[in-house]
C-alpha cells in the first residue's frame, strides 16, 4: 500500500554500488545535456531562461520519489513550454513580475489537477486524446514553435502573436536582421542537422561503439552552447546586436509562494487542464514504451501523483510547468540510468550548475537555444502518420485536420478542444447510424449470415434483424425507423427477432424504443422477439417492465428462433 | 421529388367534400380551443398576449404547406414559451421594443436553423437528446413553469429570476397578496383540475359519447376564461387589482422585419439552436405517434423545413417562436382532423378572431390564463419515468439528475447543455472499459464461451480474448493493458487470439494500439491472431500495414483458431 502511493520504496531497499555507479553516470551526463534545453525551454515560454535550470532541479527530486517509471527524465519539454506561453500571454506582459506569478499559479493549478486525476483513478481522461488529434497537434505545434523561433535566429523581435501575423512581421522585418545573429544561428543550425543526421555514422566510422556514438550525437548542442558562448564572449557580439541570455542569478531557487487571486486562476483553469493532460500523455506513453523494453511496468494514476508533485515543486520553487520530457528522458536512457536515483544524481548536478555556473552562461546567445529548439521539434512534425491516417480513415483524418488547423489559426487551445469534440462527434456519428443486416440460415448449418452477402434460407413471415452496434439515445431512434421500414415494406412479416449478439449496451433511451418498436408491431399485428441477447445487457433488460410487455420470446440463439419460429419449408 | 419538398402537393389532389367536413369541424374546435393557450404562452414568455394569437396564425398556414403531419397543430407552446423568456431576458427588459423585437430575431435565426438542418438532413442531430435528458428537461422545465405562474394566480408582481429567488419573493410578498385575483386563479384550478379528473366520468355519466366527453372536458379552459373575464368586467375587478389582459389592438398581425445587429444575432445564438432543437424533438416524436395510429409516415428531415418555416413566418408576422403543440394537436386529432386542411381552417379562425373579437379579451384576467398553464404543465412532470431510470440504469439516471439540478438551479439552457454533455460523457466512459472475455470451447461442438461461466476446454499456450465493444480512442489504450496483463500474468502464452465478434470499428487511434501490442507480444514470443473480423472493419485494416506486419492470421472464425492453434489434449 505505501510501496503503491511512494514508489521510492520498492527500488530503494535493494540499491547497491553497481546501480549507484550506473545511476551516477547517467546523472552526469543528463546535468550537462539538459541544461542548453532547459534554458530553451523557458525561453520559448516567454520566461527568464534560469526558470528552465529551477524547473529541472525541484521537480525532478519529487519526481524520483513519486514516480513508477525507472526512467523517465522530468522537466521544460517543448509543447508544455509552448502551451505555457500561449496561455500566460491572455493573463500578462512577458518580462513582467506578473507573467513569472502567473506562472507559478499555472504549475500549482496543474499539479493539483494531477494528483487528483491521479487520486480519483481518472487517468482514462487522457483516453480522449486520440492519436490523430495528439499526432495532429503535435505536428502543428512544432511549425508553430518553429516559427515562433524564427526571429530569434534572425535578431528580430518579433511582437506580434498568432501563426500568421507572426510571420508577417518576421517578413517585413527581414531587412533589419541582424547579421551576427543571422551568422551564429544557421551555423549552429546546420551543425546540429548535419550532427543528427550524419553524425552517428561519422562517429562510428571512427569505431565507437554504437550506444557511445548515439550519445556523443547528442552532445551537439552542448558544444554549440559552448562554442557560441565562447564566441560571443570573445568577440563581444553582444555589443552588435546579439541577443544573450544575460545575467543569471548565482544560487539555488528562491522558495516561491503562487498568489490566490481568484480571476488569475479562474482564466487559467482551462489552460492548466489541457497542459496536465497533453504533458501526462505525452509522458505516460513514452514512459509506458521504455519501461516495456525492459520489461517493467508503470502505472498510469501513480504517474499522474507524481507529474503532479512535480509540478507543485516547481510552483513552489520559482519554476514552471513540467512533464517528463521526451529528449531527456532517452539521454537518460542511453546513458544507462537504472533507477530514478539517476534523477536525484541529475538533480544535484543542476543545483551545483546554478551555485557555482551561472555566470558562464551570460554570454549564451538566444539564437544558439533557438536552432536547438529548432532542430529538435521538427521531428514533431509526422507527415508518415498524417499519410497513413489519411488512407486509413478519412473520418479519424478530418480530426485530425481540424485540430492542425484549429492550433494553427487558432492556437494551441482552440486545437485541442476542437480536435476532441470533433472525435467524439464523429464517433458518436458513426454509432449513431449502426451496421445492420438481414440474416438467413446457411442450408444444412446453424449459421446465420447477411442475405445479401450468402446464399441463405429464409422466410418470408420472418425477419432476422442483426443490429452491430450498441443501442443508446444516438441510434435509438434510427432503430425505430430500421424496423418500422421493415414492416411497411413486407406485408407478409408476422415474425420480427432482433438479434443482439453485437449489443453489448442498451441505455434508458434505446429501452424506450423498443417499448415503442413492441406496440407499434403489436398494432400491426407482428409478434417482436430477442437473440443472442449478452449476459450484462439481460440482467439490465430485466430490471425494467420490457420482457414483461414484449409480444414474443428472447431466444439463447438465432438458431433456436428459426427452429421455433421458421415453418418447415413445403 | 416536388412532392418531398411540397408534401401538401400529396394530399390536395385527392381533397373531397368528406375530408373537407371533417377538417372544417376540427378547425373551428381547434379555434376556440388554441385561443387561452396562445395568450397564456405568450405572457410565460413575457410576451403581450396578443403575440400567441398572431404566432398561431401564419405559422399554422406555412406548416400546412410544408410539414408532412397531417395532423400536427403548430403554435406558442409551454416549453418554447419558457425557453424563449429565459432568452429574451438575457438581452432585454419584458415590456421594451427591443423584447419584441428580439422575439422576432429568435424566431427567424430559429427558423434559419430548423430548416438549415433539414436541408443538410442533419435530424439526427435531435437523437443526442436521449430520453433522460428530455424526460429531466421536461419535468424541471415544469415545476419552473409553475413557480413562474404562481405570482400571477397569487396577484404579486415578481420580479426576480430563477427559481429559489423568485421562490423567494413570492413567500416575501405573501402578505401583500391581491384577494380577487386569488379568488379568481384558485376557482379556475380547482374547476380545472376537477375537469381534468371527474369531468370525462361526469359527462358518460350524461351519456355522452366517450371522444366527444373527452372534447367537451378539454373546453374547460374556454368556459374558464369566458366565466372569468365576463365577472371581472361586471364587477369591475380590474379596478381591485386585479391583472387582465387589457387593450389588444383588432386586426391581423402586422408585417414585421426582423432587424440584423450582430450581437443580438450571437447572443441569442446558442439558445436559437437549443430552442429549435427541443421543438422539434417535442414535435416529431408527437408527429410520429399520431402517424402511427393512422398507419402514416412522417419524414423528420421535411418535418424540420416545414417547422423551420413556420418559426420563419413568426418572425415576419410578429410572432414568437412555435413549434408543434401537444395539447393542441391532440385537441386537433380527436375534434377528427384529417388533413393539414385543419390548420388552414384553424388559421383562418384565428384571422377572424384577431379581426373581430380582441376587444372581449380585454377583461381576461391574468391568473386565469396562470391557472390554465399551470393545469396543463404539471402533466410534464413524470415521477413514473423518473422512478424507472432509477431503477434500469443509474448512468442514465444520474444524467437525468444532473439535467433537473442544472435546470432548475442554473436556467434551461445550462440544463440541457449540461445533460447532453453529460450523457455523451457517461456513455464514452462505459464503452471505454468495455466488456471482455477469455473464451473456452464447450466440449465437443463448435462454440466457445466465457470460461468464468461455463465449463469449457481451454489450452494453457493459447488465449482467446473476446472484446465486446468496438475499439476506438476512448478505449484503445485499456486493451493494450488488458493484453500486456495476460501476457504478465501467464508465462506459458504463446498464441493470443482477439476475437472480434461484437467489434464494429477499429479507429486509427485503436489500430496503433494493435500495432503496438503486435511488437510487444513479439519481443516476448506470442504470437497474435485475430478471428471473426466483421467485412467493414476487415476492408479497413487492409487498407493499413497492420496486417503485414501482424504475426499471427485472421481467422474467420474461433473454431477455425481453435482448431489450428491448440494442441490436441493427450
């Protein structure tokens, strides 16, 4: 039961120096990596780029505590970042003490709503988010930060928001680039795509081993950090126009307190939900899939708990929203981390980043974490999946083009919800308007197939109605309409079964109409009888005064009516 | 094709002189009867009086050209009424120009609304109102109703809105209450409720015949109003306090333009949709089952263009929104209606009643008109219904619930939106933890049943899991957990076949799922099968790579898996 709720405990007891030197390692090498999109991230939210350093410190302790993935590496991540700037802009200014203020309010709100979906066992939620959607989302969201990035690596400040105004400041803007920028950002650009793509194969080339050569690759933006910090320093770009990261405090995270100001987190409710299920999914999955291949399990409430206090930790300590971040946590991976302790290593190594480091990083310039953000988010855009949604499912592709659509033009909000409603009205839709067919018997057999489709035995006194679907208030009244065109088209019909073999549901609504579908055929004269009906859906039915009024017989099989109902043919 | 656009275009031909005798007696019943009802709804939805009568006139005349009942009556009717007060008050005081002239815009965006559904044949839309939600609507809407009238029975001026305020003052003002106008409203309750529960009884006893007691007691609100309005002018009560009608000016309605500001428009948007919607699913679910009785069909997607231009007319004839009234159209049926000629004739009453006899209404007093709604409404609160939901579903017990609370607390429109949200919501959360089974083979034949409730043969390297729900979004990543579960759980698995019997759908979002199940069972060494895919489905997964990349085969049956995949017991 604790071991359930402080998942520390069964991993803790059996430690020992060969996961701690494993764990050490790993810890080493995430501190090092994480710090350059760390500091991205924050930017990318509009935020101080030390925000993105305390929010990797706090939470990413709490995690290890809290957390059921052995593996998963918790901080900033790109969408979350993104999420968290498009909502902070309603409530205030960047680069005001409201904006910071606001985002603490935004960590604690969805840390809260965390724990308690994790609490009341609501994980299921995140169900909603279908792959289209979230693969479309994702896709748009990475052209949107792509753009959002853009003036960045040009020196522009760009001030507008929205996809489209945004580019056309970026545009008219182009001819006061500033030219250092432009330089610093493409060359840090190509590096990073030519280390992505071709750096792997170079390495090994040079013998590496394969798992030594992935992480080498992903110290590109390490060394860009340093080089272009280097750079700019020495030849004091600064002073032409670079934009740099500038003067961070020294020191750990000061202990913040998030204000209570009710309209603040009333208009920052709905962003805070949409953050904690879209960084949960995110999270969840990535974690589900790593921990499968080392044949592990996590579970999915418990993560929630400590998504959750992640996040309040980085409410409290001068941080911003958090999820387990897809980058880091295969960094983590790769480097061999065997048990969360790798995070508490990570942790601590961050810590000592913002005690001692701080200064190093004023010279960093912004257009250097802009390419890496860069680069590493085009992967978000997925057109392989976008193709094969398309040949698919043209009803499962329209939502997930109305979500891209919907996060392009109208952020990143109205692209979730609308991406949600959509599929659930299509679903609803699809249901509403059930697959149905008139069964024969096979000759010589007990099987009952579509009469259209075989060649079966039928009579004409006797319909065979299959209903694939459910019956619930969508459909219920299609059904009337099913069965009574039925009886005014077959003048001859005295026998009506439902056959019920895929209805595993039959709410309060499709009870009424079959009320109605029993009178009404009791008016015609045609007797109304059930088959196949499940075990659930029966034990409901008899809760209700319907197989008492029903003019004729549940039958345990298609096969038992025709025997009883079917005249011998002459 | 005419004819389905035109269905008066069906019956017209064939107009004899008995068909004509018929309609014209239902007509002139339909006249004298409509009359207290229309001004009654029209002061619910703090409207003048004379506004029901006119809602009565055209809109009658167009539903006889274009709707396909052929006994619908259209009119002012309870529910509308309500709902279009709620609506009006948002945007304007009772009593201002602009209140009428909202009433006009709410009718034509009604109507623009109804007959844009009909056109695009979107009716189904009306099945999200399953019955539970109607059902709650329409009792909470009741008890609303009455408390909104009871001001008018006691004589008080109420001011305040919603419920428990308006509850509120009327328990305040108690002691300043008006005698004659109590006197005048509890007489009328009680002779019509008497009316209501004796007076068929009373008359058999009279020896009449049973349809024509049954007409005679439903003129108890004309004798009502006739009584009461000639004592109120003979006593001069009118002077005492009492509340009557007042002036209505003679002469058919005026021709009126509804007026184009874009934010009346967008506020009166939401609640223009709700009303067209619970109109019309009051309207065509009575149309459907007066069709029914004379073996006749209606067409739901011509019913919404013929109710469509109805409200249309309405809105240019200083109207307010209608729709098809229940006790006016039973008044119509039983007085022997034969055809929408009834209408014509009715409308043609009304033409003459506005032109002549609108002086004699001046005296009606107010709290007659209360006594008659409130008679009439309280038949909408069904306990019965209530107390089944109960007890055959507590999912859609509680959505009705919910839509009681929310309309009696929150307003009509909060309650319906609330409970169509909430239905949708429970049925998503059932079928995403769906019904499943691991099936075994009944000795000797060729079924396989659930191995918890039957006595079957199973083999301990095979599973064959039954899912009794379509897979989509909401429950794709339960049946990857359902199968890493199995798999966990029995080391010996070697063969998983999912049988997918009662599977209508398999979105794209259920179809990774499978994907991803199929490589984690092949790094463990299952195989995976599937068997008894339906041919939709089966033509939808070809139309993927998930096939190609499956382990196992498609079955087209268990027994055929069976057979293939379990080891003949030694």
């Amino acid at each position: 039961m604790l071991k359930r709720h402080l998942p520390i405990l069964s991993w803790l007891p059996h430690y020992n120096r060969r996961l701690c030197s494993a764990d050490l390692l790993a810890g080493v090498i995430v501190t090092v990596m994480v710090i350059p999109q760390s500091l991205a991230y924050a930017i990318l939210a509009g935020l101080p780029a030390v925000v993105g350093l305390y929010a990797s410190l706090l939470p990413m302790l709490v995690y290890a505590l809290l957390g059921t993935s052995r593996t998963l590496a918790v901080g900033p991540v790109a969408i979350v970042a993104l999420m968290t700037g498009a909502a902070l802009a309603n409530v205030a200014s960047p680069g005001t003490p409201e904006y910071l203020e606001a985002a603490l309010v935004l960590s604690l709100l969805s840390g809260l709503m965390l724990i308690a979906m994790g609490l009341l066992r609501m994980g299921f939620l995140a169900n909603f988010l279908s792959h289209p959607v979230i693969g479309g989302f994702l896709s748009a969201a990475g052209l949107l930060i792509a753009v959002s990035q853009a003036g960045h690596l040009l020196g522009l400040e760009v001030e507008a928001s929205g996809l489209f105004p945004r580019l056309a400041e970026i545009v008219s803007g182009l001819p006061h680039l500033n030219g250092p920028t432009l330089a610093i950002g493409s060359a840090t650009l190509l590096f990073l795509v030519a280390m992505r793509l071709r750096g792997k194969q170079a390495l090994r080339g040079l013998r590496l081993p394969p798992s030594l050569a992935d992480l080498v690759t992903r110290t590109g933006p390490v060394l860009a950090v340093v080089v272009t910090t280097w750079l700019t320093w020495w030849l004091d770009l600064a002073a032409q126009g670079v934009a740099v990261v500038g003067d961070i405090p020294r020191g750990l995270p000061p202990l913040t307190l998030p204000g209570f100001e009710l309209s603040l987190w009333q208009s920052l409710l709905v962003p805070a939900l949409l953050i904690s299920v879209v960084g949960f999914v995110e999270s969840v999955s990535m974690g589900q899939m790593l921990a499968a291949r080392r044949r592990e399990r996590i579970s999915p409430n418990q993560e929630l708990v400590g998504l959750g206090g992640a996040n309040l930790a980085a409410a409290f300590s001068a941080g911003m929203p958090v999820t387990g971040g897809l980058s880091r946590t295969v960094i983590n991976f790769d480097a061999g981390a065997r048990t969360p302790m790798a995070g508490i290593f990570a942790a601590a190594g961050i810590a000592l980043v913002t005690l001692l480091f701080t200064p190093l990083l004023a010279h960093l310039p912004i257009a250097t974490l802009a390419a890496t953000i860069t680069v590493s988010i085009l992967t978000l855009v997925d057109v392989p999946m976008i193709r094969q949604t398309w040949r698919y499912s043209r009803s499962d592709f329209s939502a997930m083009a109305a979500t891209i659509a919907l996060t392009l033009v109208e952020g990143v909000e109205a692209g979730i919800i609308g991406g949600v409603a959509l599929s659930i009205g299509l679903f609803l839709y699809r249901t509403s308007r059930p697959h149905s067919a008139l069964v024969g018997r096979i000759p010589g057999t007990e099987h009952f197939r579509n009469v259209v489709r075989h060649d079966t035995e039928t009579a004409s006194h006797l319909a065979l109605l299959r209903i694939d679907e459910s019956l619930y208030f969508a459909n219920a009244r299609y059904l009337e309409d099913l069965v009574y065109d039925l009886v005014a088209t077959r003048p001859e019909l005295e026998q009506v079964v439902l056959i019920c073999s895929a209805v595993n549901l039959i709410d309060a609504s499709a009870l009424e109409s079959l009320d109605a579908i029993n009178a009404r055929l009791k008016d015609s004269g045609v007797t109304l009888h059930l088959a196949e009906v499940k075990g659930p859906v029966m034990d409901q039915l008899k809760r209700s005064d319907f197989l008492d009024a029903m003019t004729g017989r549940v039958f345990l099989s298609t096969y038992a009516a025709w025997r009883e109902l079917a005249r011998e043919p002459e």
